[in-house]
C-alpha cells in the first residue's frame, strides 16, 4: 500500500505543477493585457475573454485527468484507456458513479485522485477571487 500512495502522491505533485504554471502563465497573460482588456469593454469581446479563461481552465484540469487516466492505464487497472479516462474524470469531479471501480488493491488512488481535484478546483476558485 505505501508503493501506492507514493506514486499516487507523486501524480499528485505533477498535477499540482501542471496546474499552478497554468493558472500563473494565464494570470500574467491577463496582467499584461489588462489596460487593453478595459479600454474596450464591450459585451461580446469580455464574453469571448471569459470563455476562453473558462476553456483554459477546463484544459489544465482535463490534461490532470489525463495524466491520472494514463497511470491507470499504464498498470493495466482498466480495459481500455477509454474507460481509465472516464473513471479519472468521475474521480476527479466527485461524480463517482461507482459503476467502474479500482482494483483493490488500487482502491486508495481514487480517493486521492478525488480530493486532489477538490483542492485544486477550490484553490482554482480562491485565487480567481482574490483577483
């Protein structure tokens, strides 16, 4: 079980990394483009800005799933990538449907799986308040 957490803690780190460059590369393009962004701040042109942010953002906790689905894949726990992906996505939301589940001996990982994606999504929100 302690081989488990420990790379189940290091996917963890990756995404953590993954995530922290994102939102600051997409906070220093924003600062940069600030003076632009309200010189002309019509409906349409702040609407595309959000959606693309929001897209973005979706991007960097997609590639999260990814990086959980392609471990799961790559130690055979699912038949498919497919299916390592779907339940990446169901873990990492909270969904958690449980119509597909770990091995048991692989159980754990879903767990961490699902509070890293909390934490990342709840810190996501913090920092965006804060600006």
């Amino acid at each position: 079980m302690f081989a488990e957490f420990v790379l189940a803690f290091a996917i963890v780190a990756v995404c953590v990394v993954i995530h922290i460059a994102g939102m600051a590369s997409l906070t220093a393009l924003l600062l940069r483009r600030r003076s632009q962004i309200l010189q002309n701040p019509r409906l349409i042109r702040s609407s595309l800005l959000l959606i693309i942010v929001f897209g973005i953002v979706i991007l960097l906790h997609l590639t999260q799933t990814i990086i959980w689905a392609a471990f799961y894949y790559s130690r055979n726990l699912f038949a498919s990538f497919e299916t390592s992906l779907y339940f990446s996505l169901k873990t990492y939301t909270t969904i958690g449907y449980g119509d597909i589940l770990l091995p048991e001996r692989w159980r754990l990982l879903g767990g961490i799986e699902g509070l890293s994606g909390v934490l990342l999504c709840v810190s996501q929100q913090r920092s965006s308040s804060r600006s």
